[in-house]
C-alpha cells in the first residue's frame, strides 16, 4: 500500500527552486487539495510574478500567467466567466502584498468565489533578496543592510489580520510548513480554501508562513527554525475568519 | 516493512528529510552525487523504518515514496 507518493495533479518537471525551499512543500499541499477533492479537470491557476513564475509548468491543470499582483483580477475574470471551473491564485508576498494589494483588498472585499494561497517568505526572493512588506522589523536584506528600520521603512504588513478585518471574505487563515505537523494542518487547511469554492461559499485565502534559505543566508534547517523563532511569533498561525463557521477571529 | 524509496536524481541535498526522520536513519550521501551536482539523502537502516511518511512530508522536490 502506497502511504505517499508525488499527486497526480504535479507534473514530471523538476523543481526549479533553491535546495530547502518550501515552495516545492506549497506546490505539492496544493496538488495534494487537487487531487483529494477531484477537480484535476476543472481547475485553473494562475501563476504570479515571483520565485513561482513557472508555477504553470509544475501543475497538471490548466494554468494562466497574471502581470505582477494582479492574479485576482485575473482569476476573478476567469471565475465569472467559467463558474463551474475552480480557480486558484498561488502567489508570493511581493507579489500580492506590495505591487498586488489593490487586486487583493478588492477581490477580498467583493467575495470573489476564488481560492488564494499567498506564501509569505518575508523576503523578495527572485530579485535576489530585497527587503518586501512582510520583512521583519530588524531583518537584515539586501536594502536593509543594518536591519529593517521600521522608523524609515514602516512595519510588515500581516496580511490575514488586515483581510479578515474586512466584512466582504469567506475564509482567511494562517498556516506554516516549518514542521511535519505544521505541514499536515497546511493541508487540511488549504483543502478547505479549496472546497470553500466548491461549495461557492466565496473568498478563501491561505497564508503560508514559508522559507528563503538563500536570500536569508542559512541552511535550510536553520532557515525553518527562524521560521518558528521568528516568523511565527510575528505571524501567528491560526483561522481568523471563518464566516460559514461563525467565527470572525479565533487564533488557534 | 515499510519501504522507502528516493528518486536520487531530483534531490538537492537539503537535509530537511534527515532532520524529519524520527528514527534518525536518513543521511545525506557524502561519497555520492547526483547529475544535479548534489549529495543525495539515502536511507541508511531499512529494517527501522516504520513508514511514518514524515520525510516525504517535508521533502520540497518530491523525491520520496513511501510504501508500507
């Protein structure tokens, strides 16, 4: 009996992330909600601008590529025009919490019956490891040389906190793929955003607190133990908006 | 037994397996590399595997099958 093998919903291409990234965790969670809820022929996703630029060669559905930020605008267009196919966005925290803001806030807040998951790796990885809006106070980056000076540079934006404080999203949450427990809740979690949307319950984003082993400078290893020394406690994880279940804030 | 199996060739030599393993028996091949240049984890102990799926779990690259 097969306990774990690669989902059907990845394609064969190999990875073309750095050593340690969490991106290949994320991508393979998603392909994992894919494929347990059976809509392989039905989904669609849209690739941002990012480390996860060639997301549309990793999965095995059909798959557009977004200009930098605006992949819920173009999965909004997608959905209304195609209800029956589930669209997702998978999309990195300088993409969706700086240039993409706008697209986010407003897809949020109109309810968009779409799936987001936004990873959230505190730094612009592609471009070779700028300071982005999600940088910690004090980290120290390719532009913030002496550390993130929040009197200069202002403060991280937390972006689940900052959504659910909005009336119009179905789901927001929280979650970090530091750990295999941590990584097992991803999973639950981000099969919930997806089946959300099966069920046209409306917009359902997944945070996922996740790794920049190479931009950060450190071994994987230790690139996960910031996670959790760092990372989380700045970020707590948890659902902090569930409107079908009732609850506006809970952090589990 | 459960059995293991690593697809050698798309490791990276991370180390995130070896350090998920809670019976310590994966390690990083040091007198071996791969065609991408890398030093592959391997299994070192079958026999005290318990199929737990914990390294494939955290494997980024999907290298890992477990079979029990």
């Amino acid at each position: 009996m097969t306990v774990f093998e690669k989902p059907k919903s990845l394609t064969d291409a190999e990875f073309h992330y750095c050593p340690g990234c969490t991106h290949g965790i994320i991508h393979r969670l998603v392909a994992e909600a894919i494929d347990a809820l059976g809509i392989e022929g039905r989904a669609i996703g849209v690739a941002p601008v990012g480390c996860a630029v060639m997301a549309y060669n990793y999965f095995a559905c059909d798959m557009v590529e977004a200009a930098h930020g605006r992949a819920p605008a173009v999965a909004t267009g997608i959905k209304r025009s195609l209800p029956e196919n589930i669209v997702f966005t998978y999309q990195g925290d300088g993409d969706l919490a700086s240039i993409g803001m706008a697209e986010t806030v407003h897809a949020a807040t109109r309810n968009e019956n779409i799936t987001v998951i936004f990873v959230n790796n505190a730094i612009y990885g592609m471009t070779g490891g700028q300071m982005a809006p999600t940088s910690l106070p004090g980290q120290v980056t390719q532009t913030s040389p002496y550390g993130r000076d929040v009197s200069v540079a202002g403060y991280p934006v937390k972006v689940a906190e900052l959504l659910s404080s909005l009336d119009g999203p179905e789901f927001i949450a929280r979650v970090a793929v530091n750990n295999v427990k941590n990584v097992r809740n991803a999973k639950k979690i981000i099969e919930k955003a997806f089946q959300n949307q099966i069920e046209g319950k409306g917009f359902s984003l997944v945070e996922v607190v996740s790794s920049c082993p190479t931009n950060w400078g450190m071994t994987p290893d230790n690139a996960l133990k910031w996670v959790e020394e760092k990372m989380i406690p700045y970020y707590p994880l948890g659902v902090f908006k569930d409107r079908s279940a009732g609850k506006e804030e809970d952090k589990a | 037994m459960a059995n293991v199996t690593f697809r050698t060739d798309l490791c990276k030599g991370c180390g995130l397996c070896v350090s998920a393993c809670p019976r310590g028996i994966i390690k990083l091949a040091k007198d071996k590399i791969n065609k991408k240049g890398h030093n592959p984890a391997e299994i070192t102990d079958r026999e005290k595997c318990i199929g737990c799926a914990c390294c494939a779990t955290m494997c980024p690259d999907c290298v890992i099958t477990v079979e029990k």
